[in-house]
C-alpha cells in the first residue's frame, strides 16, 4: 500500500517547528494505522523529512503549475493517464536541447519535467492521498492552496480516496471559491482544527456535514510529550513580523516594550518561542522586537525541533505570542496564553484556539496598534491563573488527541 502526503510546507524556503511537528504526528498515526505502508510526503527538503519526520518518505512535489494541467479543461478529454504520452514528448524534446524543463501553458513558467515526473508517479501509484494540518486554505496562500486542491483533483480522478487531515479553513476569495467547491465537495473524509470559522466555511462550499469533524491542531499530541518544569516562572515570548500578519518592525517594538515591563513586574525571565526558524525568522524578530530593552533574557540557544520547543514552553507560567504553534504548544503544557493578532488570518486562528480552550486562552486585537495596557493586564490574568485553570487546559489536548486518533482511525475505512 501507498500513501502520499501532500501538506503546508515543503521546506524550500520556510522552516517551521510547527510543521514539523504535523508531519511527524502524520508519520505515526499513519505508521500505526498501515504498518506496511509507504508513507511519502512532498517536499523540497528531503534531509530535513529524513532526520526529523520518520517513517515519511520525501519525494519531490514538482512544479505547481505541472498539476494544472491535469486539474483543468475537460476531463473526458484530458484524463490524467492522457498526460503521459504528452509528458513524454515534452521530456523528448527537452532531452534533446539538454535542458531539464521547458516553458508551459499559459504562465510560461518553467515545468521541471524530472520533479514534475516523480510528483505525477507518486500520485498515480497511490492507494489513498492526504492533505496534512496546516493554515494553508486561505487567500494569504493562495498560489499554496491552489495547488493542494489539484493534487486532490488529480486523485478524484484516478478514483483515489482523498482526505484532509486537520487544517483551519477560511473564506475563499474569487480566485480560490470555485475550485474549492469542485474539489473540497468530493474529498471524503475532512478534519478542521477550529470549531469557529472552518465548519462555516465547509458547509458554504457544499461540503456534506457527515464529512466534517472538529479535531483540534494535530500538533497537540507531540506538545504533550514536552518536558513541564517542576515550578515554571518564565514568561514565554513569541512573534511573527510579516504582511499577512500586519506586523511590522514598528508594532514588534511596541510589543516587546510590553513584554519588558510583565518581565520587570514578575521579576521574571523572559523565555523566546520561535516557530518559524527560516525565512522569516521569529528568533530575529524577538531580537529586534527587544533591542535596547532592559529584559531577563533566557540565554538558551534556538530551538530547532518540536521537542526542544515544547521543554521550552514547559518552562513558562504564561505565553505571550502571536505565532500560532507557540500557543498551541502551551496550552496543551496547559500554560495560559495571552494571543495578540492584528490580521483577520491570526485573529480566525486564535479564536479558534479560544473557542477549544476557554478561559486559558485571551485574544487581544492590535486592529488599532499596540493596545500596551491591555495586553499587560491580559498578562497578569494569565500569570495569576490557578492550578485549576491549567489542569483543565491540559486536559482538554488530552481529548482533543483521543478525537484525533479516532478521526485518523476512519481512514481505515477508505481503503
């Protein structure tokens, strides 16, 4: 039996402890269920799936534009074994100027024929094909999203089962609204990690209810599994300075002056939470955030892995981040979290976390700059939360990973 992964992140130019942690939950569950599958994932860091994400198998995910070719037109007249000889004439002519791709279709891009070829091999030979976690089905990855939704095309037509393991799903735009309904419609087995904005989203693309399941993140199992310190007093910090978060250098700054002032009033050290390590970089945005602040900084090296963030976290009584997998980590070491977003893509996310984990989860919204005062007293509230309060939290990643199990169990019934 095959399995193929296609997912949020194939590692070409961003590395995220989050992802890797999807991936990872992925290749045991998958393990557990199938033990004599092949379990392969696309990327474009095979090293990296290799050293942190076994049992996976990294093989390449082709051009993104190979995958339009069979996800549109006219399926009677271009089936996705029709390709082939078309594939092959392209890969003759290729060979013979000595080039490795040519330029296709109407983008004029340049189709790798040899990645395209192994992505178009893997999705042929598998028994069952998946979408990992992720915040990938939005319009701030659009270009993203398009192509996971050709991949499931691509196996709808081969009459593969198709399942989506988890995301958040939010409003599609005009650009990405009618091939998802085509496509989301007919996958048969979706999982969605909030219970606020992704079932909408869901039902308003013609998704049967039968075929929605609430879950959670699926990163919650391998955050569970975190070192817990014997008495935490740190506060941990975590930030993501790009567009689609509307964070700037300006708005960092304003927030890591807030974060200086809980430090000096807890007395107490302030422990970094990168999520994102490569491109951008959250451990270079904290740096600038807290530059020429007089903050107890945690002199421990980066982390690298969702083990060493997660015996992080286990070091803090309250998370200040606006980096979702920071949050998700501490609320399943049942940490409180106080959230600040300032985009409708971070705010949906942390809601969503609200929504699951209640009163150990605060949302500030930054629609307006940096609310200092509030997000000060949002953090003492976190920090005087009892013993009660941070049961509970754990308690309910504990559940939430039972639910997850038992919907990753259905997938036995597909194949």
């Amino acid at each position: 039996m095959k399995i193929l992964i296609d997912c949020s992140n194939y590692f070409s130019q961003w590395s995220n402890i989050g992802d890797i942690a999807l991936y990872q939950v992925a290749g045991r569950r998958l393990s557990e269920l199938f033990p004599t599958a092949e379990i392969r994932v696309l990327t474009d860091d095979p090293d990296l799936i290799i050293r942190h994400c076994s049992p996976l198998m990294p093989i390449s995910h082709g051009a993104a534009h190979s995958r339009e070719w069979f996800a549109a037109g006219d399926p009677s007249r271009w089936p996705i074994d029709g390709l082939w000889p078309l594939r092959r004439t392209a890969l003759t002519a290729a060979r013979q100027v000595n080039t490795p791709g040519i330029l296709c279709g109407r983008t004029k891009e340049l189709w790798d024929l040899p990645r395209a070829e192994a992505y178009f091999e893997a999705l042929r030979s598998s028994d069952l094909v998946l979408l990992s976690g992720g915040g990938y089905f939005t319009d701030s990855f659009a270009r993203h999203a398009r192509g996971l939704l050709d991949t499931l095309a691509g196996a709808q037509r081969l009459g593969r089962p198709t399942a989506i393991m988890s995301p958040g799903f939010e409003p599609f735009g005009r650009e990405l609204a009618p091939k998802a309904r085509d496509v989301l419609a007919n996958v048969d087995l979706i999982g969605c990690r909030d219970p606020r904005t992704s079932p909408k989203v869901l039902r308003s693309l013609g998704v049967a209810e039968e075929r929605i399941h609430m879950t959670g993140d699926d990163a919650l199992e391998i955050a569970l599994e975190g070192e817990r310190a014997e008495r935490p007093n740190a506060i941990g910090f975590g930030i993501r300075v790009i567009k689609y978060a509307n964070v700037n250098d300006e708005v960092a700054h304003g927030i890591g002056t807030a974060i200086a002032d809980v430090s000096s009033h807890f007395d107490a050290p302030v422990v970094r939470l990168p999520v994102n390590i490569v491109g951008p970089s959250d451990w270079d945005a904290m740096e600038s955030a807290l530059s020429g602040l007089a903050v107890n900084l945690d002199d421990a090296p980066m982390p690298t892995t969702p083990a060493e963030l997660s015996n992080r976290v286990g070091r803090c009584r309250v998370v200040i981040t606006g980096a979702f997998h920071a949050a998700v980590f501490a609320l399943a070491a049942g940490v409180p979290v106080v959230a600040f977003a300032a985009s409708d893509h971070y705010r949906r996310k942390f809601l969503g976390l609200a929504d699951l984990f209640g009163r150990g989860c605060e949302v500030i919204d930054f629609a307006d700059g940096v609310p200092a005062k509030r997000l000060i007293e949002a953090t003492r509230r976190a920090w005087n939360q009892g013993d009660d309060v941070r049961a509970g939290l754990r308690n309910k990643a504990i559940e939430l990973v039972r639910t997850q199990r038992a919907f990753w169990g259905r997938l036995r019934e597909l194949v």
